[in-house]
C-alpha cells in the first residue's frame, strides 16, 4: 500500500499502481454544487455535462472554456447517459421519468410509469449497444423535496428496468433491490453490475455492487461483486480491462474483474459519480458533492456513444 500523504493515491496491488499516474494530482475544475451527480462526456463536442440536483439545473464544461448552465430548470435531473445516436438520456426525480433530449432540443419522455403506476425516481441510466436502455429506480427523489417532490411510491418494489429501443416496452429485469442505485455493464456486454446504496438511510442494510450475468434482454445468476467499506456505492463506470471504478464515502474505489480492491483515489468529498471522459477516455470526471474533479489515469474508459 503506497503511503505517501500528499498522494490522492492509496495503492493495494500492482494492477492498481499500473492503471494510475503517480504524478497526476488531483484538479478542482468547479465548487459551487448542492449535490453534483451524472456526468455524462461528448466526445463528438469535447464537453462534460452534469447535474446539480438541488439546486435543480444541469452545468456544461468545456475544455478551455470553464461552466456555464445546459438547462435549468432541469426538473431534478440525476444521472445522464447517452444513446447510440449521441442523445441525452437523463433520469429525472422532479418527473419521476426518464427522458431524452433531441438533437434540436426538445425532450421525449421515454418512460414514467409501470403497469398504470408511476415510478420511483429514476437515478442512473446506462444504454446497451443493442440500443436499449437500463435504469435504476429507487425512491431517493420521493423521500423529501429536496432532490424532487415528496411522495409515496406507487410501485411495491424498486427495480432495474430494460427499456426496449423500438417498441418502448418497459420490463423489470431486477427486482430484489432495497435501492438500487448506480449501474454499469461489462465491456463485453455479458455481466450488468448494480449498486445497492440502502445503507445511506439504514445502516445495517446492504453498501455493496451486486453482478449478474445477460443474456440480451435478461439478468439472472445476481451475487455480490464488491463491498464498499466507507460510505456507500453510488455511480460507478467500467474500463476496457473490465475494473470497476466506483464512487464511495472517501473517493473512489477501483475493483479488479475479481471483484478485490486493488487501489482509491481520495476526495476530499463524498464522490457521487464519475465517467471516463477526454480524447483518449483517460481522464476520469469525478463528481463529489459539491464540486467536480478530474484525475488523469493510464487506463481507458470502456466504450461509450
């Protein structure tokens, strides 16, 4: 383990001290958030979108160009992805719905409601390369107003959904969740990990990442990946190797395909969120409460639209 203090670097294995560089500090890009979650990297226009839950709008920042407001009011938006065809797909508490904004602006909503009764409080997205689209709704965004509107659920569990890329059917793939939270695929596309972050309003429930096996539309075989041993697992993002990099109380935590820890980047901030993002997917975008961190990595985001 490196020991080094003035390092963000806490180094449990060799695969670890392999994936980061030791010289790479540590930057602050911006530090006015409430709860700064979802970041979501454009490649295509070199820029970093996010949210800002309660303070109800979503920030853009560019390279050389500092922050500016992508929209607000942003009905609560939590986290963000994008589609095949390089569309936002956000998931937003204020609606409880997911939705996706168009080239020109306007926004579709993709999904609010189960079986007549409407959602949660959608919390992080993902899109699979076949187009459809996988998110998680707990009930973060109905427990105050203070990231939505306070409501009861209407649905008697919280699930993971696959949403079908042209009929818009709505199936639960995942139902056993206290709340599910982050999630993100394999970069071969055979194992769905999820977070389980129950923890954050009882203790004694579980803080772990959860794995499953695909089969296209299906999840089955679930067992435990990773426990987090501070704080809880939020969002999280894979790399090309298939590590798990995934937020926690004091950074972020990075999982070896084994499921060992192998290393953490230390926040000064409870981490939220994070994407791989840059030209070269080697920069790791890192929301943390109330700012937004980037750290240079040697390793290369799995493959995103």
């Amino acid at each position: 383990m490196s020991n080094d203090s003035s390092s963000p670097y806490e180094i449990y294995d060799t695969r670890f001290r392999n994936l980061v560089v030791p010289s790479a500090g540590l930057e602050e890009l911006y530090s006015d958030c409430r709860w700064a979650e979802g970041p979501a990297w454009f490649a295509d226009t070199g820029c970093l979108i996010w949210s800002d839950i309660p303070n109800e709008r979503m920030l853009r920042w560019v390279p050389g160009g500092g922050v500016s407001i992508f929209r607000a009011p942003s009905n609560f938006a939590n986290g963000n992805t994008r589609d095949r065809q390089g569309r936002l797909i956000s998931c937003e508490h204020g609606g409880r719905r997911v939705t996706r904004t168009e080239i020109n602006g306007s926004i579709t909503v993709l999904a609010d409601s189960y079986k007549g009764k409407r959602l949660n409080s959608p919390n992080d997205v993902i899109v699979r390369s076949d187009g459809s689209i996988w998110f998680t709704d707990p009930t973060y965004g109905i427990l105050s107003n203070y990231e939505g509107y306070k409501a009861e659920p209407e649905q008697p569990t919280r699930n993971v959904y696959r949403l079908h890329p042209s009929t818009g059917e709505l199936e639960i793939v995942v139902d056993d969740f206290r709340q599910p939270n982050g999630l993100a695929f394999s970069p071969d596309e055979t194992k769905l990990y999820v977070a389980d972050s129950a923890a954050s309003h009882d203790i004694g429930a579980p803080r772990h990442i959860r794995v499953f096996d695909v089969d296209g539309k299906k999840a089955a075989n679930g067992r435990v990946f990773c426990n987090i041993d501070t704080g809880i697992p939020d969002g999280f993002r894979a790399d090309i190797e298939g590590n798990i990099w995934t937020s926690a109380g004091d950074g972020v935590h990075c999982f070896a395909p084994d499921g060992t820890l192998i290393g953490k980047i230390k926040t000064p901030q409870t981490v939220a969120n994070l994407t791989f993002g840059g030209q070269r997917r080697n920069q790791l975008f890192i929301t943390a409460t109330q700012s937004l961190y980037r750290v240079f990595t040697t390793a290369t985001g799995a493959q995103m639209p």
